[in-house]
C-alpha cells in the first residue's frame, strides 16, 4: 500500500500531462467506437475523404474519355465495374472523381458560410443594440424564404461552376450559422464568470476572444458537420436541375441529371450516383449526430 | 395580440418585399437578357431598340421604382418569351403546386405522427429504431433521386403509374410519396422528441401510477399536449416541403409553379422569375405567419414578449 503510494506520489507531472492528453484522445475513439452508427459514420467520412485526395490516381478509366462504341454498357462488363454512360464513359471513374467535388462543396461551402455566420452572430449577440436589430431582420428575411429555392434562384442567375455554387450555397446557408451563435453568445454574456471579468475590469475585447470566442467552439463544430450533409444535398439538386456543376466535368447531381433520359433502358446511370449521395449525406449526418450527443449531452435524445 | 399579429403582419410585407428587391438587383446585375431573344448577328440597332422596348437601357434605379410601383399593383410585366401576363401565369400553376404540398403533407403527418409516437412511447424497441432509422435514412435521400428510382420501377418496370404530367389522382401518387418521405423523416423527429418530453413529466407517471390504460394515456394525455410544438414545428417546416415541391414537379413534369420557376430560370425570362418568387415569398410568409399566430395563441408568454 504505502509502496504503491510513494510511487505514486514519485510520478513525475510531465509524464501525468502526456498520459491524460492521449488518455483523452483515447477517449475520444473508445467513445466513437461505442457508437456503432459514429462508428460507420467516421468510417464512411474517412472513406469519402481519401477517395476525394486520391480521387484522379485510383479510377480505373479516365472519367472524361468518351467510347461511343462502348455506350450504355451494364456494370460488370467489359472492365467497368458500374457500367458506362451514353458517352461510353466509364461510370466508377466518374463517381470518384465526383465525390471530390462533393467533398470540396461541402467543407468549403461550411467554412465560408460557418465563418461569415459567425462573425454575423457575434456581432449581434455581443454588440446587441440597433445593429442587431438590422442583422437579425435580415436574418428573418432570408429564413422566410425556402433555402433550396434560394440557392437554386441565386445560382441560375449568377451561373453555374464550382465557384458560383459554393458562393450561392453560402449565401443560402450563413443564416443559420448566425441565429446560432447569436443565441450562444447571449447565453455565455449572461454567465457568471462572463459578469466576473466584467467586474474585474477585462476589457470588451478581451471578454470576446479570450472567453466567448473558445466556448462557441463546440456549438460550431457541431451545427457545421450536421450542415455539410444539407450543403452536398443541396448542390446534387441543384446540379441535377441543370445549374451547379456543369458538364463534363463529373458531379453525382449533374451525372443523374444525363442519366434521367435512359431511365427506361439503362438503370445504372440513375442508381450508382444516388447511392453515393446518400452514403455521403448518411456518414456526415451520423458522425455530426455523434458529436452531438457526445459534446452536448444536454441535446441528446432530439 | 391584436398589436402582434399588426406587428407580424408588417414582417410579412417586409418579408416580400425584401425578397424581391434582392431578386430584382440580382437579375439586373446579371445582365440583361436581351442577347437571348435575338439571333448572335443581329445588328447593334436591333439590339438597342429591344433593349429601349423592355427599358433595360434606363438608369437602374429607375427601373427598379417602376417595377415596384407597378409590383405593388399586381402587374409584373408580361413573359419575355410568350408575352402573356407574368404573375396570371404563376397564378394558374398554383392550385397544383397546392394539391401536390398539401396531399404530401396529409400524407406525412399520418404515417409520422403514428410512428413518432410509437417510437417515443415503445423507446428503444424495435418500432423506436425503425422509426429512428426512417428519420436517419430520410434526411439523406436526396428527394429528386428518390423519384427517378420510384419512376425506374413504377413506370418503367411495372407500367403501372405515369412518369410524369398531371391531371388525374394517378399523376399524383408517386410525386406525393417522393415529396413525403422527407417531411415523414422529419416529422416522425418532432413527434418523438417532443412525444419523450412530454413522457417525462410528473402528471404522466401520476396517470400511469393511477392506471389510466395506455390508450387513453398516450392520446388524451400525452399526445394532445406535445401536439402544440408539434404543429409548430410543421408549420415552420412547410417552406422546406415547399421547396421539395419545385424539385420534385421538376423530376414528374408537375404543371405547378416549380417546374415553371425552372423553366423561367432556364430561360432567363425573368418577369416570371419575380412574379413567381414573389408568390412562393408571399406564401410562405403567410404560412409562417399563421404558425407563429398559432403558436403565440396556445402559448401566451410568446404574446407577451
């Protein structure tokens, strides 16, 4: 006992601070893998992620070669795995390069609009007064109108492309990152210890960068991997609708939209890139309801 | 209550009108559509004449008061491609838009509100995860790729429904069901998680302790009180099935006002684009506007604030 004690006691702090720092890491991972559907949802995102980063190196054909003597080929002939399309391209190739568009929409579309939000929000929770009045209007103004449309609208007018997708879903998409961290930053300004460092004098910005600004972290990163899934879903409708992503470059949205016309002969076109949205949507939105659950306990059971 | 519906009522103006004066700058700053209606060589006066016709060539804010001014009195203008009038043409696809939302709508709320309530009721048993696993798998499918598979085996495999167009009761099975999955999955949420709540609370346990049976426990007791959020939460969610209603007439061929907005945006024929986003604007503020009436009605410390 006594020994067991001393040694304790002869533990040295260094090491203590590295083992709870992995300890936690650790954690962290026993938790996810408790989880089974945070479990498949971390998998499937790691998926998405190394084949949107290998993408160009691991398709079997080159996505943009067409053979019209190998058109509309059924999967599992010929070396195409999936098939081919009304061009003779081959299907699998298309659908990996595609998931990196997904996966650059996504991540890019939450940061620009996670970011603008933000600073929305916490100018208007932390400011308050008239121009909180101002932001918050426009915020109403924007949420009465509905977002697909809104991005759909926006797009046709500005143009398809990359570019102007990511710009019209942020433009769709800021809005709700600010309502939510507004209420945040309400909530943290009437905490105890926001009033303490009132008291002792901290000056305003200090209060917000030092102690507002880490605790809307978890809120963040939370709402953000639950929106990615909404902004991927939302440009595959938008490119399915002929806006968005243009052809030939290869989109899952725009591959359904070329693949509705030979819904009667040739079903491979229509099936394969749907199933990868919704393997995408699904592992982003189980990983984000997991972080959730384990950041926000108080959320849990929604 | 009377000084907040006024107050409510003026959003509501405000709501439109902000939406189509960002819609007008945005269609403005685009470009004018003019080049799309002329041959690419038509001669530069030709262009300049079409142009002075549809008064693209006048100051920017002068357009934009006139279009206000005559916004405000119904007239969008006429279709840049049919020259009928802009805002009769949106009118008249709007009983279909209607049938369309409002029969998905019914037929969400019977399979979600069952199904939510079970699953709160029966947590953690077999009716909880398949409801748990609709909500989870609804909210992923993306609805327009929903319908094109329900067409693939109902149309194109089985012959026995249309692929699309409208008309009778049988154009408008499988639209319903691509325009309902989504709002079943949500729905099916706010049933459960405001079923659980209102399972948690003390007068419940009292009724169960007092042997009130199950049926009469989970409808008059518990179902009634957790509908007021969830009738809330409908309401607030009638601008997403609206949205879901464009793609969906898109992917059938539904003459509503989707599918016409689509066809307006492809042909840049934008009188119809303002006319139609101020009717879906108009809608939907309308929409949000009974559902927060509804709810400030049951739940007066809303009134007060």
């Amino acid at each position: 006992m006594s020994a067991n004690l001393e040694k304790a006691l002869h533990n040295k702090p260094a090491v203590e601070v590295k083992n709870k720092k992995e300890s936690r890491v650790y954690n962290y991972f026993a938790n996810l893998f408790r989880s089974w559907t945070g479990t498949l949802g971390f998998i499937i995102i790691i998926g998405l992620l190394f084949i949107s980063i290998f993408g160009p190196w691991i398709t079997p054909h080159d996505p943009l070669y067409a053979d019209f003597s190998k058109k509309l080929l059924p999967p599992m002939t010929d070396g195409h795995l999936l098939g081919t399309d009304q061009l003779g391209r081959d299907i699998l190739s298309r659908m990996i390069v595609g998931a990196r568009v997904s996966v650059i929409i996504g991540v890019l579309t939450v940061v620009i609009a996670g970011t603008f939000g933000t600073i929305v929000g916490i100018i208007s929770g932390y400011f308050r007064g008239w121009i909180d009045v101002v932001l918050m209007r426009i915020v109403d103004v924007q949420l009465s109108f509905p977002f697909i449309l809104l991005v759909l609208v926006i797009n046709a007018i500005i143009g398809g492309g990359l570019r102007n997708i990511i710009i019209s879903l942020a433009i769709g998409g800021w809005v709700i990152f600010a309502r939510m961290i507004r209420s945040e930053v309400l909530a943290l300004r009437e905490k105890e210890f926001i009033t303490a460092c009132v008291a002792t004098g901290v000056s305003r910005f200090e209060i917000l960068f030092r102690h507002i600004l880490p605790n809307l972290f978890t809120p963040l990163i939370i709402l953000a991997s639950l929106q990615i899934g909404t902004f991927i879903i939302a440009e595959a409708s938008v490119s399915f609708l002929g806006f968005g992503v243009q052809p030939p470059e290869p989109a899952w949205g725009n591959m359904l939209n070329e693949g509705k016309d030979y819904i009667f002969s040739s079903w491979w076109l229509i099936t394969f890139p749907g199933i990868a949205i919704i393997i995408a949507a699904l592992g982003v939105n189980l990983f984000g309801d997991w972080l959730r659950d384990t950041l926000d306990p108080e959320l849990k059971g929604d | 209550m009377l000084d907040f519906i006024i107050k409510r009522l003026l959003q509501v103006i405000l709501v439109v009108f902000l939406a189509l004066t960002a819609v007008f700058f945005l269609i403005r700053l685009s470009g004018d559509p003019t080049a799309l209606f002329l041959p690419p060589d038509a001669p530069r006066e030709q262009i300049e004449e079409y142009r002075e016709l549809l008064g693209f060539n006048r100051p920017m804010h002068e357009q934009y008061t006139d279009f206000m001014a005559n916004a405000v009195q119904g007239d969008f203008g006429q279709s840049l491609r049919s020259q009928e009038d802009a805002l009769q043409l949106v009118i008249d696809r709007l009983p279909a838009t209607f049938q369309l939302a409002i029969t998905a709508l019914i037929l969400s709320l019977v399979i979600a509100i069952p199904l939510g309530v079970l699953s709160a009721y029966k947590r953690n048993s077999i009716f909880d995860r398949i409801g748990v696993g609709i909500t989870v798998l609804g909210q992923a499918v993306p609805n327009f790729w929903l319908g094109l598979i329900l067409i693939f085996f109902f149309a194109a495999q089985l012959k026995i429904l249309p692929t699309g167009g409208g008309g009778t009761w049988v154009h408008l099975i499988l639209p319903t069901i691509t325009l309902a999955t989504y709002s079943i999955a949500r729905f099916t949420r706010f049933t459960r998680s405001s079923m659980l709540d209102i399972l948690r609370k003390d007068y419940i346990r009292t009724a169960k302790a007092s042997g009130v049976p199950t049926i009469p426990l989970v409808s008059r007791y518990a179902l009634k009180n957790s509908l007021i959020p969830i009738i809330t939460l409908v309401a607030l969610d009638l601008g997403t099935l609206l949205g879901g209603a464009v793609i969906t007439e898109v992917v059938f061929a539904w003459p509503g006002i989707g599918r016409l907005l689509m066809q307006s945006l492809m042909n840049r024929d934008f009188p119809i684009v303002l006319a139609a986003v101020f009717i879906i604007a108009l809608i939907y503020a309308i929409i949000n506007f009974i559902a927060d009436i509804l709810y400030a009605y049951v739940n007066p410390q809303i009134r007060v604030k």
